[in-house]
C-alpha cells in the first residue's frame, strides 16, 4: 500500500459513522418496554428524534399500502373513506365529512369532484336549509360500499396484528393525545419574521369549496 493509499484509506476510516449493532430480542416487547429506549435519545433535528421518525415513516407506509389496495377501484383511501362515509350515513355534510377525516373543506371538495364524476356520489340541497349542500352516496356507491369496509377492516386487523388488547386501547389513547398536541404546536419564531418571496406565476382557476 503506498503512502497515497494509507491517507485516502485514513481519511474514509475517519468520516464513516459507527452505527451500533443492534440484536433484536427474539422474546416479544411490550409499548411500555421500550418507551424508555424511545424517548431517551437526544436529537438536533424532528426527524432525527426517534418516535416521531416512526410516526413519519408509519404514516407514509401505511398511507401507500392502503393506496394500492383501492387502486383496481380506481379510488385513493381517502376517496374511499369518503365514498364510505357518504353512504353508510344516508348523506352527510362537507363540515361534517371534513371533520370526520380529519382534512380542509378545501380537501374534501377535491376527493368529492373526483367521486362525483365517477358516479360514486351527488351532492343535494338539505331538507331543511336548500342553501346547505348534502353529499349522497348513488346506487353504484351503496353497491360498492360493503366491500370498502370489509377491505378497510381486514387493513385495520393486519395494521394491528400482534398487539394485545389492553395495547390498543393504550394505543388509541396515546395518538388521541399526540393528535390534540399536534393542534397546540406553537408557531416557531423564526417563522413570524420569514416573508417568503411573491410569486408572479398566475394562480390556476379552482372550484370553490363545498358548503355546508
């Protein structure tokens, strides 16, 4: 090895990080087992702490995997949670139907365009107030409906598989919690001083948002 190899060889060793192994325990561990090993490591940035890496990659896998399963349907899990909702409610308000998934009226009227135009729901002025807007599951959306549900419990059942139930319901609790949290987050105050710069692209034309 020559004297040019030693210092490339040296100056690779030095920047490598040393990444512990880690041997997992074959014996199967409880929430409240590794909490500690969760929550104890000190980090520099959000993704890094690790329990709210694991919510990140959770939710985008579980995201993409519940996506594929309503592909041949030609829906999204978020179409198909709302196609659910419209039809398994007799009819159901856009407030009502943005709270209950947890999106923006914004949102909502996106996955509702779209079921509309695949025949899967029709909007209807409300009984009692013609001003408010009804989103009605159609024949071919109750038709459909069943087997929505009966994909997103047997998800439901994998998604959970190997957890007891006294876990789940500590589960349950826990993200009801985070999910409260999360609304309280305050505003960083670098944030309050950031103008980002003005856009002179035109903004594309959009249906307003649903009413009611």
């Amino acid at each position: 090895m020559t004297a040019s190899d030693s210092t490339r060889h040296l100056r690779v060793s030095q920047s490598r990080k040393v990444i512990p192994h880690v041997v997992k325990d074959p014996a199967r561990k409880t929430a409240a087992a590794t909490w500690p090993q969760i929550t104890s490591i000190p980090s520099s940035g959000l993704h890094e702490v690790p329990i709210i890496s694991r919510l990140f990659r959770i939710s985008i896998r579980l995201q993409k995997s519940l996506d594929r399963c309503f592909v041949p349907f030609g829906l999204t899990s978020q179409e198909a949670a709302a196609l659910l909702l419209c039809a398994e409610t007799g009819g159901i308000s856009p407030g009502r139907l943005a709270k209950e998934m947890g999106r923006d009226k914004g949102k909502i009227t996106h996955f509702v365009n779209h079921l509309e135009r695949a025949k899967f729901v029709f909007r209807k002025g409300h009984p009692g107030d013609r001003r408010l807007v009804m989103l009605h599951a159609t024949r071919r959306g109750h038709h459909l409906a069943p087997e929505l549900r009966t994909i997103f419990e047997e998800l439901r059942d994998n998604f959970l598989a190997g957890l007891l139930p006294e876990e789940i319901i500590g589960l349950g609790s826990i993200l009801s919690q985070l999910y409260e949290n999360i609304g309280r987050f305050p505003r960083p105050r670098l944030a309050n001083s950031y103008k980002a710069p003005r856009s002179n692209a035109p903004r594309r034309p959009h249906r307003g948002p649903l009413s009611g």
